[in-house]
C-alpha cells in the first residue's frame, strides 16, 4: 500500500511544461563518454537538448589535475549517444572549483559559481558569461545579499533568469544547510527567502532544481527520512508564497539508493541526476514515457443570483456544494465570483484513505474552471480536514492533513495559483455525524474547501 501511495503522489507532482503526467520508462547510468574512474556530478542540460554540461572531481585531465578542484564539462548528444566530453571551454575551467548552475531559456547565457574574481575581492555567489561566436565571455558577477556560514553552498538558477534558489547555512538556517530564493525585481535581487519548515530539516538541504513551470521543487535532503544518505524528493508549490509547499514526496527507490543520490535536473521526456550507488559518483538518465491525459474537466452551467444548495449521493460518494451569495439578486460574472461569493465545498475519502477519487477530482475541477473563467485575482484557499474516531487520534491528525494536502495539490496541478493556502488538519475533533455508524463516519471522512476573494 504505502509504494502505490508513494507512486500516485510521483505521478501527480513530476508534470512537464506541457502538463501531461510522466511515467518512468526507464532508468540507466551514461557510459565511459561520460562517467569515468573520476566523480561525475551536477548534471544540466541546455534548452535544445543537445548538450550536457557537468562538474567531474579527481579526475587527471581537470584544469589543476587530479587534486584541485572540479571543472566543468560537456558533452554532445549525436545519433542518440552521447559524446565523449570535453572540458575545453574558454574562460569557464580554472583551478579552482567550477561549476554551471543554470542555462538560460535561449541557451546563450550561462550562470556558474563565482570562482572567477580575484581571490581577495571575491564574493561567494554567481557569476553570468555569455557566449559570443562560440566562445564564453569573461564571468561577471551578480549583486546578491548573501550571508554565508561554511564553505559549502550551491545555486540553480531558473531558465527565466528571474529565480535563483540557494542552498546555504545562514543566520536563521535550522540545519546545516537550508533552501532559501532570491528574486529579481527591478533589476536587482531580493535578499533571500527561507523556504519555510516544510522543506527544510535540521539535516542538509542541496541541489534544488525548479520545474520550468515553476511549480516544482526537487531537492536532495539526510533530513526528511528516505533510503540512504541522501535521498531525491520533491514537493509542490501551493501559492504565490515561496514558503507555502506541500510535503517533500521522496522519489522512491527507481531513482534513490542506500548511497548519495542528489543534483536532479529534468527537460521534457528526460531528467538527470548523480548518485554514488555504483562507487564513485556517477550521472544517470530518466527516460520518461507520456502517460494518458487526464480527463477534461466538466462543464460548468452559469450560475445567477440564487443561492445553490445541493447534496449529491453516487453509489455512496456523496459531495456537497454550497455558494452563498454577498449581495442578492445581483448576476455571478466576471470577478463577481471574488467580489461577491464566497465559496465552499466538500470532498469525501474512504476509510484510511488521503487518494482523491474521480468524483472529488470532478469537484476540483469544476472550481478551478470557475475560477479561470472568471476574473478574481486574490483568492485565498482554506483546507480543512477531517477524519472519523476509528484509529489513534495523533494517526487521524496526520490523516486528516495529508487528506488536505493531497487537495491542494490537485488544485495546483491544474495551473491555478492562489494567492494563499492555508491547511487545517481537525483529525477527529469535529465531526458533522455521529461516529456509531459507517454512514456517519463516511460524512467525517472529508476535506472542506472554502474559498475568498481577499485584496
């Protein structure tokens, strides 16, 4: 039960771009072009596909050899293998650890650890080179407000070159080290966000990689449980709030191992990631192969001024609706779903279960299809959720809460971003029926959905 539960959570939050559900067809570690006897690792693909870009360790042919610190290297993809790589690259390589953490969606700049400037005046964070005719330009440094406790950190910057996510032990870290955000407005960037309690542990937070939707957070964490010393997970964003996450699902042991597996990277149909499973660290490939489209959502007939109430009952999954109208007898259209509702509706689960079935994901449809329809800008979500009193109440809690999550996940998975999730878990404190029958704890068994126009 618990790796079918594990599964479906997988295929909900790995989407590509274009929003179809990914299945894992197939996994394998590159060959000699790639990994060698030296450690191969951070793996980043550039937007046409065609080039891999990662760092190798105690490797002879480096810049500084086998005992300096890492370059960077890249190979070309052709005729569906993969090049011996090379490390020639002009202006990029030195003695000195270096390391690209992030392509831009034209593939023309590149953003790297700042190894570059000289060492008395160097600043610990990112630097950008563009590529002229072939060539990289001379690094330059970005302007980031940084403060760094030790020496190790890492960076991956979004292809839209306005994120950067930083993994770093700072003032108000909870572990060694945490995962914080930066974002460029005006020109400049923002001081660093932690990413909340959610994400981070008292372990070791590193290797953040943001889906191109921006949606989807992967990770490498020793924090959050998991197979080895360092396990893949990721988690949803729920809101335009960069600390508001659904809860880290590890990627399971397809992609973990008892050893390091960490730096996942992913492009369309393909991802990457290292992993010291076979000794050294090496780079290994996901191949994904395109699932069934979800079912559309239904239609949604307009409503007017009056106040709705239904129950629904279908083979014993029953929802209930209800919106309640601010002002009466005024018409629902265009923002008048935030300006003049508000709204609320019900899920239900069955026993010890948190799996939204099709009649709850036909629910959820339908509200995210009202609200794309109409023109509300802020709504704020409240999840609540329930349980019956069969169980350890500390268990039901835990139920109740993930019932919530799994919601709130759907919700975000069908591209709607609110402005602010709240997510409560009641456990068995607040039943709508009494507990004595499997009717009335079928009623308990829920998640109450209330949405607010908020400005």
């Amino acid at each position: 039960m618990r790796k079918i539960i594990i599964l479906l959570l997988i295929s909900i939050a790995i989407r590509p771009a274009f929003s179809q559900e990914l299945k894992i067809s197939e996994i394998q570690r590159l060959g000699s072009g790639v990994n060698t006897e030296g450690h191969e690792s951070q793996p980043m693909l550039t937007p046409k596909g065609d080039t891999l870009y990662f760092i190798r360790t105690g490797y002879e042919e480096n810049t500084g050899g086998r005992y300096s610190g890492h370059d960077i290297w890249f190979s070309v993809l052709r005729n569906g293998s993969w090049s011996v790589a090379q490390n020639t690259l002009e202006n990029l390589n030195s003695a000195d650890n270096n390391a690209v953490v992030g392509i831009s969606a034209t593939g023309d700049q590149i953003y790297l650890i700042n190894s570059y400037s000289p060492p008395m005046r160097r600043n610990r964070g990112v630097v950008y080179a563009k590529k002229d005719k072939g060539v990289w330009s001379i690094p330059k440094e970005i302007d980031l407000s940084l403060e760094l406790k030790g020496d190790f950190y890492g960076f991956y910057m979004h292809p839209s070159e306005e994120i950067l996510l930083i993994s770093m032990n700072s003032k108000g870290s909870k572990g060694e080290e945490d995962l914080y955000v930066s974002l460029k407005k005006d020109e400049q960037w923002t001081k660093p966000i932690h990413l909340g309690d959610v994400i981070n542990t008292s372990g070791y937070e590193i290797s953040p990689f943001l889906s191109e939707g921006k949606d989807s957070l992967f990770f490498a964490s020793n924090g959050h449980g998991g197979l080895g010393d360092a396990d893949i997970f990721v988690s949803r964003r729920l809101s335009d709030n960069w600390q508001q996450w659904s809860a880290p699902v590890n990627l399971g042991d397809q992609v973990n191992s008892e050893s390091f597996d960490a730096y996942y990277f992913q492009s369309g149909e393909k991802a990457f990631f290292s992993s010291s499973r076979a000794g050294n660290s090496d780079i290994y490939m996901i191949t994904f192969e395109e699932a069934e489209k979800p079912e559309e959502a239904p239609e949604i007939a307009e409503e007017n001024e009056e106040d709705i109430a239904q129950e629904e009952d279908d083979g014993g999954t029953k929802r209930e609706t209800e919106t309640i109208a601010k002002e009466p007898n005024k018409k629902v259209e265009g923002r008048a779903f935030g300006d003049l509702l508000e709204h609320t509706d019900t899920v239900y689960f069955g026993f010890d279960e948190y799996q939204l079935n099709t009649e709850s994901k036909n629910t959820l449809n339908g509200i995210v299809a009202t609200l794309k329809e109409s023109a509300a800008l802020n709504i704020k979500v409240t999840l609540t959720g329930h349980a019956d009193n069969k169980g350890p109440e500390p268990y039901n809690k835990t139920l109740s809460r993930k019932r919530a999550e799994q919601v709130i996940e759907y919700l975000v998975s069908l591209g709607y971003k609110f402005s602010d999730v709240e997510v409560v878990a009641k456990g068995e404190q607040a039943p709508v029926s009494p507990n004595d029958t499997p009717e009335g704890r079928a009623k308990n068994r829920r998640v109450e959905i209330f949405l607010k126009a908020v400005d």
